[in-house]
C-alpha cells in the first residue's frame, strides 16, 4: 500500500470541512472495499490520494429505514448485508434486494456499503443498476448545505459522479412503493462471484396485464450505468404481450454502446442484452 494520512472525523460537519479543506488530495472510505483495492493498483502515483478519510467514527450513518408513505433510506455506512436483513426491501425494492444478494461474496457484503457502491460510478455496479430502474436521490451535504441529486443525474462519466469535492454522501432515499409496482434484476458473469459482464433491472407499474410505467437500467454495456429510455416508451401503456416483449427485446442493442474487455465482448454484449432485459420484465411480472 502506498503512504497516505488516516483522517477520523467524529460527525458530519467535522467531515465536510475536511472534504473543504483537502478537496481532490482526500478520499471518503466507508466500506474500504473498492478504495484500498484502487490504491494498492493505482498506475501512477498522482493517482493516489495523500488523505483518506474513514467515516468510521461519524455516528447515525448505519441505517436501513423504510416508512411505507416516504420510502426507504439507507445511510452512507449501511453495508449491503444489512440491507439483505431487512425483510421490507425484500418485499418492496426486489430488483435491489436480489442486487445485493448476488454482490460480490459473504466476507465483501459484510464490508462494503451500498451508497458505496453508488460512488464508486461503475458501469458494472450491480446495486447501482437496480436502484437506478427504482429511482431516487442522493442525499449531499457540503459547505453549502444540504443537497439532493436525482439518481437520473448522478453519474456523469465513468468513475465521475454530481458529488463535489466538498460534499459528503450521507444517505440515498428511494421512493415508496407504489400501486402496481414490481421489479426484478437479472445478470449474466463468467463466475459468481465475478464482476457482471451484463446486467439489468427493471421497475414496471402495473394495471392487470397492462404497463402504466417503466424504468429500464442497464450495466456494463456504458460509460456509466444506463437507463433504456427509448424502450421503456415501447412498454408504457402497452399489455405485455408476447409482441411487445419481442420488440422491447429487439431494441436494446440499439440503445447500448458496450465495449470489448476481459469479461466480454460487445458483440455478445449486443446479443444477450434484449434476451436478459426481456427475462428480468417476464420474473418481475412473475413475482407480483
């Protein structure tokens, strides 16, 4: 590991003004799991950061919450095996239950945080793909103040997120459940316990057969995790009928810009990605 200085801020505000005063010289670690890892295999060091900053010691920041008429909010330290013992996001935010479910191993999910995972601005992230087809905000707070993103405008490019160098990530807030609501996550790895060569999410409301609403994300196949915009407006107001779910398939590949890497190909990128898309929609449908 190369040399760096352990900050431990006891609250938030004294954690802002560290982000304040260090700005792109500190790194925030919550979990550790994805910021040791990329300082030990930093290529150069103007990669690595002279200050990382443990949230350790902040309290209130472990929390997995759901109210059923203001949603579920996790805090910035809630690894993803607290997540998975809540029985309500099993039950209301399936794709994002079964995200964590299949992340990484035991020992990983015992550390590693979701809002981390968020952070982190993975094209492979397999909790950011379900939360990105169940929607949100990110919950900043910086020298200004508080502040809430969108999760539709959080990411901005590979490994780059709307955080800025003096904000704090404290919590992500997802929406209530609503009326009709289902959702599913799917992925495809060479093992399981791999990164995701593909994979996706979706979050449909539903009227009997008939699909009122659509959020369709998709992984691995961007710079940054991607909604499939076009393809939804191919569900809203539509039965899922055998016919629908074919063209849906169909225009996937052209809403997808994957790339050749050590997991895959962008040619079988391209193939599979209507058939996994299609599978996720058919178990979410199933699982109502």
């Amino acid at each position: 590991m190369p040399d760096f200085d352990l900050l431990l801020p006891q609250s938030i505000p004294e954690a802002v003004e560290l982000l304040s005063t260090h700005r792109e010289r500190i790194t925030v670690m919550a979990g550790g799991t994805d910021v040791m890892v990329a300082m030990k295999f930093a290529q150069s060091p103007a990669k690595v950061p002279e200050f990382v900053m443990s949230l350790d010691n902040v309290p209130g920041l472990g929390y997995v919450l759901f109210d059923p008429e203001k949603g579920l909010r996790i805090g910035a330290k809630a690894t993803v095996a607290e997540l998975l013992a809540q029985p309500d996001v099993k039950r209301h935010y399936r794709a994002l239950w079964h995200a964590a479910q299949t992340f990484a191993t035991g020992q990983v999910r015992n550390t590693a945080t979701v809002l981390g995972n968020l952070l982190r601005a993975s094209p492979a992230g397999d909790c950011s793909c379900a939360i990105y087809a169940i929607g949100g905000v990110v919950v900043l707070h910086g020298a200004s103040g508080r502040r809430e993103v969108d999760i539709d405008d959080f990411w901005l490019s590979y490994g780059v997120t709307a955080r800025l160098p003096d904000e704090l990530a404290v919590e992500l807030i997802l929406p209530p459940p609503a009326a009709g609501s289902r959702s599913a996550f799917k992925r495809m790895t060479r093992t399981s316990e791999d990164l995701a060569k593909l994979n996706v999410a979706v979050r449909l409301e539903m009227e009997g057969n008939t699909c009122v609403d659509a959020r369709l994300a998709m992984g691995c196949v961007a710079p940054t995790p991607l909604r499939l915009t076009k393809t939804e407006t191919l569900l809203k107001g539509h039965e899922l009928t055998p016919e629908v779910l074919q063209r849906v398939a169909a225009s996937v590949p052209w809403e997808i810009s994957p790339i050749d890497d050590k997991r895959s190909t962008a040619e079988y990128r391209k193939q599979v990605s209507g058939v996994l898309l299609k599978r996720a929609i058919q178990e979410a449908c199933g699982a109502a």
